[in-house]
C-alpha cells in the first residue's frame, strides 16, 4: 500500500491566469479556477497589476455600454479608454491621415 499523498495543485502559470482574466472576472469559470487564480494573484505581483487593471477595464466597459446603444459610438468610446489606458489599438484598424 503506497501512502495517498494528496495532489497539490499545480501552481497555475502567468500565461493561464492571464488567458482567463477576463472570464475570470466576468465570473464564467468553474469554482476552482477561480481558487486557483485566487491564489496566483495572491503570489503573482504582475498578475495581480493586470487583473486591477482589467477589473477597471471592466467596469468602465459596463459603464459605457449602459450609455450607449450606438455600437459605433460605443467602439469610439472603448478604443478612447483602451488608449487612456496606455494601451495601443490595433493600428491597421485606424489609417493616419
Ligand atoms: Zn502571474
């Protein structure tokens, strides 16, 4: 009889965390995903950053989406945020004049 040794979870690397940041603040993922990225952000500094981030990202979108019913305005509105937020839109979507 071998001894039950029970399975650590294996510690959940950046780049997963990061690919379900955004369901994981849209609260879609199972109970113990969450747990698990509980945990990641509690030790993961850069992590815990970007998901602050994206929390605010999430709730200015909400905001605007409640503003607008105009999907063209609200795609303005949202590029504006992403660029305040020092992010860079796609730039093949906006040809310079
Ligand atoms: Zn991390």
């Amino acid at each position: 009889m071998r001894p039950v040794t029970p399975q650590a979870p294996s510690p959940l690397e950046c780049r997963e965390v990061v690919s379900q940041l955004w369901e994981y603040l849209d609260e879609r993922l199972e109970p113990e995903s969450v747990v698990a990225i509980d945990e990641h952000l509690a030790l993961c500094e850069g992590c815990r950053a970007l998901a602050g981030f994206e929390k605010r990202l999430v709730g200015t979108l909400a905001g605007l989406r409640g503003r607008h019913t105009d999907p063209v305005r609200l795609r303005e509105d949202v590029l504006a945020v992403l660029r305040q937020a020092g992010l860079r839109g796609n730039d093949s979507a906006e040809s310079p004049a």
